[in-house]
C-alpha cells in the first residue's frame, strides 16, 4: 500500500526558486570545514548563509576555505550582513557578496542594534532593504516580531521576511506564538523563522505554526555532536511542516474518548 | 606608494594595479572581492586599475557565519 505522505509540490519558493528542505543553515561556529560540511547534508540544507569578512593577510591564501567545503554550485550561497550596525555597511557588503559570488543576487540582511541583544535595528534594516531592492538585490530580511514591520518589509520587495523567535544564539525557543502567527497569517512572501531556536522541538513548534521555513546556526553547531543535532533539526523540520499540513485538533479543556462509547458491556 | 588594505597601513609600488596587489598578497585568481574607497573593482578591471596615494582598499571573502 502506498500511503502518501509527503507532497513532492510542498516546496519553498524564494525569489522564483524552488527548495525541497526548509532548514536553512548557517556555517559559522563549527570546529572545522569537515565538520561544516558533514553537519550541513545532515541537516539537508540547500541554502546556507555564509559571512564576507576581510582575507587574514599574512596567512596562507591557499588554505581550504567555505565555499571549497560548501561549493556554490552544490548550495544556494546566502551572504549575510552580520556585523553590520548601520545600512551603509550593510549595503556595501552586500555589493562586496555579489562581486565575489559572480553577480549572485540573494543576500540576508540583517542590521544589529547593539551587541548585548543582536536584536535588529529596524531603522536601518528598513533603510537598507529599501536600497537593496532598488539596486535589484533579492533580500531575505532578519527582524524584530513586529507584524507591521514585517508587512512593510514585504511592501518594500523583500523576497522572504525573517523575523526572530527570540535573540541569536539564545537558543530560548518560541518566544513568541502569537506574533509570528500575526506576521505569517498575513504574508504574502515566505515567513522564515530566524535566530532562537535551541533543540528540535523548538523547530518543529515553529512549523507547526505555519512557517515556511527556520534558519539556525548555533543550535546545531554548538550542540555537543552538530551532525546529530543536523539530523534531528532536519526530521523536526519535517515533523512540524507535515503536522501543519495535517492540520492539529482544536484544544478542549475536557476530555474526549478515542473509543466509541456504543457497545461497552455491563 | 602608501594606502590602507583591510585597515591596516600598507606599502606598495607607484601605481601599482589591484591585480599587483593580490599577487603580491597571494590571491590572485582566488574567490575574492575588492573594493577601493567604498566602490566595487570588478574582477574584470582589476589588471587596469592602477591604486593612487591614500586609496583604501579591502579584498575580502566569504566564511562560515550565521
């Protein structure tokens, strides 16, 4: 008997493109480049963000790097913005991430507020994306869970909007159930679930929401075995996708018998 | 010839071109990008664009971040 499960047309379209797997991955924070690569096909990840930093100069120009490990032809690259306090270098490193991936167009924006929290600065992220869609960037853009700053995103041409379930690398989990719920039940472009996440269940919770998808970095590479921690993430991802589509039953205070009451002797 | 490269001071040629300076830095034909005073240098200009006294110039690449 073929029982179907899984919907080869429930994909996640960003920018036009189709992707099968919703976790996106970052790759910082892993021990090495073989453990970055292990623990991203572990993870199924077909998008996977990566930093633009200045070359060490003095050190070996020949040594293995990201994208030896991670090849652009096998991933979809997502250059992120991560550093950048204000839209002038976010803007630039942009420009930087598209001259070094060969006119490559997708980048994640984010813009930090200050480095106690990571939140964003919602000012100049919006400031940021209005340049970057103009200069024809495709812009997936990291925010605070403010609905009404995601739907201006969105007006601006954000590609998919990205706001956080609670600060980078907290790894607190769904902090916020109802906001998220607010921002993806009026969106018109894919809700990615970025930054918070602390083990699987935290992933599954966020699909089961109805996301389109989750974006983490340090659940997985900073848990005791990553590649492990990919697999799970992976399978959660899965789990949490299939449970919204399934659609939950509604929460009753009282009880409700799975066995039918007609028949029961005495 | 005096500019700054990735922050730091740094010495080079008279009218040396960016292509001279990633030879001489060890990344020519590596994936790298190159901006002089905030703007881009294509690939493409690198052998003709000849760096001046003062110029700022970052060369950069991609690493694992979240």
């Amino acid at each position: 008997m073929n029982i179907k499960t899984h919907d080869t047309t429930d994909t996640l379209v960003i920018a036009g493109k189709s992707y099968r797997s919703r976790l996106l991955t970052g790759t910082g924070k892993y021990k090495d480049l073989d453990e970055t690569r292990r623990a991203t096909l572990a993870a199924g990840a077909e998008i996977v963000t990566a930093a633009i930093r200045r070359v060490n100069l003095g050190q070996d120009p020949h040594a293995p790097n990201l994208l030896d490990a991670l090849p652009p032809g096998e991933f979809t690259l997502l250059p992120n913005t991560a550093g950048c306090y204000n839209a002038v270098d976010a803007v630039r490193t942009c420009r930087l991430a598209r001259e070094l991936l060969d006119g490559h167009k997708l980048v994640k924006l984010e813009v930090l507020g200050d480095e106690r929290t990571l939140f964003p600065d919602v000012v100049e992220t919006l400031k940021a994306a209005e340049q970057l869609v103009a200069d024809g960037f495709d812009v997936m853009v990291y925010t605070s869970d403010d609905p009404i700053l995601a739907k201006k995103l969105e007006q601006i041409g954000c590609v998919a909007v990205m706001p956080l379930a609670a600060p980078i690398g907290s790894g607190l989990g769904i902090q916020n159930k109802y906001n998220l719920l607010e921002i993806i039940e009026n969106a018109k472009v894919p809700i990615i679930v970025d930054a918070g996440v602390g083990t699987a269940s935290d992933a599954a919770i966020a699909m089961e929401l109805g996301c389109d998808g989750v974006l983490m970095n340090t659940a997985i590479a900073g848990a005791q075995d990553p590649v492990l921690m990919a697999h799970a993430m992976k399978l959660a991802i899965e789990a949490g996708r299939a449970a919204f589509r399934a659609g939950r039953i509604p929460r009753k205070r009282f009880a409700s018998a799975s066995s039918p009451i007609d028949g029961t002797i005495g | 010839m005096h500019i700054t490269l990735n922050g730091h001071p740094h010495d080079c040629g008279d009218n040396f071109t960016v292509i001279q300076l990633l030879h001489e830095a060890g990344y020519a034909g590596r994936r790298v990008a190159v901006e002089v005073n905030h703007e881009i240098v294509p690939r493409s200009q690198h052998g003709g664009y000849a760096l001046r006294e003062g110029d700022k110039v970052e060369i950069v690449h991609a690493i694992g971040g979240g």
